[in-house]
C-alpha cells in the first residue's frame, strides 16, 4: 500500500495578517489536503485562508548551524540603526 504525501498547513485567521503553521496531515493530492485541512484547523470557522504545501517541497536552514548561516548578517554593521549617529535635533527616534 502506498503512504499518501505529508502537507504542511497554514492557515490565516480572522484577526491575522499572516499564515501561521497548525499542523500536518496526510493527503492523496493538494485539492484533498485543502479539503481536510478545512475541516481539520478550521472548524469554528477561524480561518479566512489555508495554504498546503507539501512537506518534501519545504526547504528550511539546520538550527545546529544556526550561528554560521547567520555570520554574514552580523558582519553587516550598517544594517543595525546603532551603526549612525543621530544628530540632537532629531527626536523620537
């Protein structure tokens, strides 16, 4: 028997400007995983709109080598608003 895809779901809630991740589930095809996804996380009608992706399409950076992968950001000084001077005539910054 084959085991049906991984999906991952987001869902957008009423009060959300952003998707946020509720969870997993197994589905034959995408229209399937919508479709459970729907009656699975929003059954009090919470969402306002559900992504499904399929968890072997997600690529995602290993926490073990967290301090390497961001290094190149640390050595961008210029990024950080500590990095200017701010006259005294501007306040409120």
């Amino acid at each position: 028997m084959k085991k049906w895809p991984l999906w991952e779901v987001f869902v957008r809630s009423k009060a959300g400007i952003n998707h946020k991740h509720v969870g997993s589930l197994r589905a034959a095809d995408a229209e399937m995983a919508l479709n459970n996804a729907r009656d699975v996380y929003t059954r009090r009608n919470e969402g306002v709109s559900i992504w499904v992706v399929e968890s072997k399409d997600i690529v995602a950076s290993d926490p073990d080598i967290a301090d390497s992968f961001y290094e190149p950001a640390a050595s961008k000084v210029y990024r950080h608003p500590t990095f200017y001077d701010l006259p005294d005539e501007v306040k409120h910054m």
